[in-house]
C-alpha cells in the first residue's frame, strides 16, 4: 500500500497510533526497593557489591528502578535479613548465604563449606554445575530467589593471639569465624562466635574472643584486627571462594517487568566479577602494609589442615544423616569439586606455581 492510501485509509490519527505504540504502551514503571546489606559501610569492597547494583540498575532504565542501599543494622540487623526478605519487609539484601547455617546448613553451599570451591569454581558450579538450579529449590522455602553478587576469593584464616603450631593449640579457643566453618573447629575444642563484621575488633580488643577471621588482608586492615593479635594465618580452608548473594523476595521479583528482572541479574553478574576483581587489585599492598606492621605471617600447618580436613569430612557425614536436603546437595556437589580439583590441578596448578617460583627467583616479582 503507498504511503498516501494508507493514510486516506486509516487517518493521520491512526497511523500515529500505530507507530508511538511501542514506546508508550510498554512505558517504564517506577520501581522503589529496600536493599539491606549485612555488612558494614566502611568495607568498600563487600559492602560496596550493593552499591555496584544499585547504580547499574538505576543507569540501565533511567532511574524508573531505584535500589535503596542500607548497611548492615541501619534497618535491619546483620543476621535478620533472610527473615526481613522472607516475610516482605524488604525487596533484597546482600549478604553471605552461610550466616544463615543455623536455620538450616544447607544454605552455606550457596557461599562456602570448609574445604569446598575456590571463586572459579564456585562459579562454574553455580552458573554451569546445576548448583544454581538446587539452590534455588532450596531457597523457595524461604521466599527467596538468589543471585550471586560478589565473592572474596580464599580467605585468610585470621587473626589470633597465641601461636597454633599444632592442632592442640585450638583447645579452648574463642574465635569468631563466619559460616559453618566453626562446626569442625568446634571437634579441635574451639568456641566458634557469630559476629557481624563490624563488631568483631570490639570484641577481640575486650578478649571476649582469642581470635577472629573476617576476610582477607585489605578488609582485616581496615578493621584494625592485627592490633590486637599479631599472628595472622592462612588459609581460610572453611572459605576457599565464597559467594555473597543477592536475596531477593520471589513476590517481590514476579512483579518486575521482565526488562528489569534481565538488568537485575545483570548487575549482580557485574558485582560479582567486581567484587573479586577488587580485592585481588587491593589485597597485596594490604598485605604489605600488615607485615611492614609487625604483624606475624604464617601457613596452619599440614598437620593442622589434616586434622581439620578429617573433623570436616566428619561433620558433613553426621549433617547428611540427618538432613535430606543437606545430602541432596552435598552429593552432586563433592562430585563436582572434586572434578574441579583433578582439573585444576593439570594446568593453571603448574602454571600458577611455576610463576610463583619464578618471583621467588627474582626477588621482585616474575623475571622480565
Ligand atoms: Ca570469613
């Protein structure tokens, strides 16, 4: 039809109806959510994850879709924001899915088991490895969709007061330590603590604890923990790669328009990487500055990790005896570590390693 019947035919009216249609019928809503973080504001880099979604979220659809950010207690404490996304109080929070151990286990393999994946691993499991599709089921009880939105990379295993050379030397020791990684220790005689990041130097000043892990060195500087204790081990086996989460209240998600649900997991794709990337870009001037402190750097040794390996192997028999849910992930989840392991170990273990030799070698670094 030529241009000048077709508007004989259906009026100016109509042809503009007809072509503004799209733009206006699908006009973008305004969207107002709550974010609360379990962490606090000072710690750029974890605290940080919520802002990078937020931004992202709000410069993807011209501001309609405003993501709040909220630091850990401001309206919701720390530990309370599974509870406050369960029942509605909030949209979402940012936080590290093992806190919540206590209402059930099995939410720690959304973030970290001692012994468990490193980042890219972590990754592959969840993104590629099926680890996403159980977690969600899992998650369903608790009226949260998930999306993994940061990570730390392996942890240091903390800051104590006395030296551990030998596994005897956790005897009576109160530690904070995050996750489940306080359920082996507990088998070595440790008193694992639940502490939000930003109450531990507190308590570790007072000797209400011996020790305390949180994260790593640009994190642990900024709360000031080798102030108190100078011997800082490593590595944090009960956190080899974990993930931060965005939780997110499944009602709350359902009404999205589909565009913003896609922006929303692509920002949280964006904070993962982010996150990570951060750390890794921060944590060796960090660690620099620890040492040239005063601070005493060592490895637990293989006795130590030996033993905690077995008291964790034990823990996760005696938890799949008793929860189904826990086994049902646990099994398909060994399974793909241990791939993940035998890979690794093929080429980035002996390409990593040889260029670790290779900086040893030459003092500053790898050799030109
Ligand atoms: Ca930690």
């Amino acid at each position: 039809m030529e241009r000048r019947s077709f508007i004989k035919h259906t009026g100016l009216a109509g042809i503009l109806a007809a072509s503004s249609a799209p733009v206006f019928a699908q006009a973008a809503p305004e969207v107002k959510w709550r974010l609360a973080s379990s962490f606090p504001k000072s710690l750029d880099t974890i605290f940080g994850a919520a802002e990078v979604i937020s931004k992202r979220v709000a410069a993807s659809t011209n501001n309609k879709f405003q993501i709040q950010t909220f630091a850990g207690g401001e309206i919701v404490p720390p530990f309370g924001v599974v509870d406050a996304v369960q029942n509605g109080t909030i949209q979402c929070a940012h936080t590290a899915p093992y806190y919540f151990f206590g209402k059930d286990p099995t939410f720690a393999f959304g973030c970290a088991i001692p012994f468990g994946m490193n980042y890219r691993q972590q990754n592959a499991w969840m993104y590629h490895g099926g680890g996403m599709q159980l977690m969600r089921e899992f998650y369903k009880d608790y009226n949260i969709v998930n999306f993994p939105a940061g990570n730390t990379g392996a942890q240091m295993g903390g800051f104590f007061r006395k030296e551990i050379k030998t596994p005897a030397d956790f005897k009576g020791l109160k530690m904070r330590i995050g996750g489940t990684g306080g359920l082996p220790l507990q088998k070595l005689g440790v008193i694992p603590q639940q502490i939000p990041g930003g109450d531990i130097y507190p308590a570790l000043e007072k000797g209400t604890i011996d020790a305390a892990e949180w994260v790593g060195p640009y994190d642990d500087e900024k709360l000031g923990l080798y102030k108190v204790a100078k011997y800082y081990y490593y590595p944090g086996w009960w956190e080899g790669g974990p993930e931060l989460d965005l939780f997110v209240n499944a009602k709350a998600y359902q009404d999205l328009p589909k565009d913003y649900q896609s922006i929303l997991e692509g920002a949280c794709y964006e904070a993962n990487v982010d996150m990570m990337a951060k750390y890794d870009a921060l944590n060796p001037a960090a660690l620099k500055k620890l040492i040239a402190g005063g601070v005493k750097l060592a490895p637990f040794s293989n006795e130590i990790l030996a033993a905690c390996y077995k008291a964790t192997t034990e823990t996760y028999e005696e938890i799949s005896e008793k929860n189904a849910k826990f086994k049902k992930i646990y099994e398909p989840w060994k399974a793909f570590r241990n791939d993940q392991i035998a890979w690794f170990q093929v080429s980035e273990n002996r390409f990593d390693n040889f260029m670790i030799a290779t900086g040893r070698m030459s003092q500053r670094g790898p050799s030109k």
